[in-house]
C-alpha cells in the first residue's frame, strides 16, 4: 500500500506543478498584439519565412549524426563499469560498435555522406 501511496503523491505533486506554472504564466503573460508579430533582425524584415524548408540533403548527415551521438552516450556508463565488469562489456562494446559502423557503412554506399 505504501508504493501506491508514494506513486500517488508524486502523480499529485506533478499535477500541481504543472496547474501552478500554467497559473503562473497565465499572470504574468503579456497580452496579445502587445508585440509586433514580426522576428527581431536589427531592424530589417526578413527575406523569408521563419518556417522555410531545409534542404533535404542535411537529413542523411542528422541521422548520421545522431547515430554517433548515441554511442557516445553508451560509451559514458560503459567506461565506468568496464574495469569491474571485464571481458563481456568490451565484446559488448565492440558489437555496439560495429552495428554502428554497419549503419556508416550503408550510409556511405547510400551516397549519404556526399555532400553535392
């Protein structure tokens, strides 16, 4: 009963948080049309849309990106623990690794890391 309890008060404690920073906002929020709808740029209107498409050849590189950015965040917990866990974490590491390289690998033949 007592986990039921405690989940309890922190589903509480959440909502009440979130119905706060709501009323706080509500208070203190400027009123609309109270500021020009136009983006600050020292004064000059922008040449285009805020919103405007990228380019489609920058998505292949974020993945790519994203992918190395992963094993980084793998890596951190990993060196902490690889000297008490021994041999299986760095056999381990090296199979993260290469389906990771599989991934660079593909994208490479893909035509992902060509840049024109």
């Amino acid at each position: 009963m007592a986990a039921y309890l405690s989940a309890a008060l922190m589903l509480g404690l959440a909502v009440g948080g979130a119905l706060v920073a709501h009323l706080v906002h509500r208070r203190t929020a400027v009123a609309p049309g109270a500021v020009p709808t136009l983006p600050f740029q020292s004064g000059w209107r922008p040449a285009e849309h805020a919103l405007s498409r990228f380019e489609a050849r920058y998505y292949p590189l974020t993945l790519l990106f994203l992918a190395f950015d992963v094993e980084m965040l793998f890596m951190y917990p990993w060196a902490t623990v690889v000297a008490t866990v021994g041999t299986s974490a760095i056999v381990e590491m090296f199979v993260l690794l290469g389906v990771l390289m599989a991934g660079v690998l593909w994208a490479w033949r893909e035509g992902a890391l060509r840049w024109t």
